[in-house]
C-alpha cells in the first residue's frame, strides 16, 4: 500500500509538473499575442494621425509644391507668368523654352510689350514670384525712338526682352 500510495504521489507531481510547465508555456504565448495586440493597435492610431496630419496640412502641402515647376507639365508655370503680365497691363509671349537634358534648371526667353510702368510692374512680379528664378539679361527699349512717330499711343510702348532660368524645376 505505502508503495502504491508513493507511485500515485510521484506520477501526481509529475503530472503537476507537466501541467505547469504546459500552463507556464501558455502564459507566454498569450503574452506575446497580446504584446503583438497592442502593437497592431499602436500601429494603426499612428496611421490614423497620419492620415489626419495630412488633411490638415494639405492647403500648405499644394502651396509648398506650387512653387516647384514640374518637368512633365510646365504649362502652369508658364500660364502663371502670362497671367502675371495680363494683371499689370503687358502683352507677354513666350519665345524660347529649353530644358537642356542633364540641368536641374528651365530656361525660359520671353518678350513683352507695354508701358513702362507695366513692364516694371512685370519684372517686380516676376522677382517676387513663388517660383525661384534667375535672370540671365532684362534689356528695355522703346520702339520708335528717333522715328517720326506722331501716334502717342505707339511712343509710349516699350519692349522687354527676357531671359531667365527657373530654379525651382523638377524633372
């Protein structure tokens, strides 16, 4: 009887130890899962700031990138500077776009036609653009100058030639 009461005592702490070692296991698992829980969730609330911070900053976001010329479509660069001499009372063409292959940089000639005060007015605007620009050469005349030009209208025209290169260029 002691011998059979002593067997059932090891195999009952055997089993006891068994069992622990199982549940101990078990433990681990679940905290892991639980650890791999609270990362997904962190994860995701991090995402959703993101996503919020973004909305929130997407007025500046179009401002910022509206000071760049993008190399596939500079046609709203171009628009804005014809834009730009419409508002002060000049006639702007465009005359030269050149992107030479390997510059960071757009080379633009353009030639406009107004009064003083509107071609001065142009070149202020053009110098406070939000594009960054670098003038090659500005040259200003008058038209007319030394002809026998009786049409005031005509005498008070001048011509701009311009070149400059846009910084701001992204290819």
């Amino acid at each position: 009887m002691f011998l059979f009461s002593t067997l059932i005592l090891v195999l009952s702490v055997f089993a006891f130890l068994a069992l622990y070692m199982k549940i101990a296991e078990n433990n681990q698992v679940a905290e892991q899962a639980i650890l791999d829980w609270e990362t997904e969730l962190d994860r995701r609330e991090d995402i959703k700031s993101l996503e919020r911070t973004l909305k929130s900053i997407e007025k500046e976001k179009f401002s910022f990138e509206s000071h760049f010329a993008d190399g596939s479509d500079i046609v709203p660069f171009l628009n804005t500077i014809e834009k730009s001499a419409g508002a002060v009372g000049a006639d702007l063409e465009i005359t030269s776009v050149d992107a030479p292959g390997d510059a960071e940089a757009l080379f633009l000639e353009a030639k406009a036609k107004g009064s003083f005060e509107s071609l001065y007015k142009l070149l202020s605007l053009l110098e406070n653009s939000p594009y960054e620009l670098e003038l090659h050469y500005a040259y200003l005349n008058r038209p007319g100058t030394g002809s026998s030009s009786s049409d005031p209208l005509k005498a008070s025209q001048w011509e701009l030639m311009l070149k400059f290169k846009l910084l701001s260029f992204v290819k």
